[in-house]
C-alpha cells in the first residue's frame, strides 16, 4: 500500500501558507505531525489562523529548530511544489477537500472510518493481500 499526500490549496492564501509551512515542517521530518497541528487549528476561511505568525507558533510545539523552520518558510521555497500538486489535482479531477483515490479511482466526499475501511479490505482482498 501506499499513500501519498498532495496539497489542494483552494480557499484562500492561508491556505497556500498552511500547505507551505507543512512542506518545511517535512523537512525535519514533522510533516504529518505538522498537517495534524494546522488542521485541529482550523476555525475558519481567511480569518487569521493559518498567518504566518501562527503557522510559526504552531511550529514551535512540533519542530526541533524552528528557526529553520521560518527561514523555509519566508524564503517560499515550497510554492512551486504546492503549485504543482494543485495542478495534478485539477488534472485528476479534484474538487474538494479532502479527495482520496483508491487504485487510480477517485472515491470522494468525506467517508466514514468504516467505509474507508470496507473499501481498502475489499482493494487489497482483490491483490491477495
């Protein structure tokens, strides 16, 4: 099995911001910790949260030298990457947030634990696994 994250930022720039800092979070290998802190913080479109200033902050509580950290993350080294896994995403169809794939197939919407897991026994079931 394998999983792979791709970001779709789409509502705004803290979006774009938040799917940045949590490439540079990665680089000191906190990224899901990282998407895990930006996401339990979410309280709204454009509102604020996802600054600059607290995407530090946030940072402070799950990487080890934060001042890399903000070097990455003012520098903008990771645009082009988020830019690039947007576009695959408007190429493969993606609408919204979150999209998951399934062997190529675009299983949509939000689901359930339970359906998730119904529908990854039944994918590996299918390859012997």
């Amino acid at each position: 099995m394998k999983l792979v994250f791709r970001h779709f930022p789409f509502i705004g720039d803290e979006s774009w911001r938040a799917a940045e800092a949590s490439e540079c979070a990665g680089e000191q290998g906190k990224f899901h910790e990282y998407v895990q802190t930006v996401f339990s913080n979410w309280a709204g479109e454009n509102d604020g949260v996802y600054s600059d200033a607290n995407l530090v902050n946030f940072a402070n509580s799950v990487v080890a030298d934060v001042d890399q950290f903000e070097q990455c993350l003012s520098s903008r080294k990771y645009l082009d990457k988020v830019n690039d896994d947007r576009e695959a995403g408007f190429a493969a169809g993606v609408n919204s947030t979150p999209t998951l794939f399934l062997n190529g197939l675009n299983i949509g919407g939000l689901k359930s634990y339970p359906a998730y897991q119904f529908m990854l026994e039944e994918a590996l079931a299918e390859v012997g696994g």
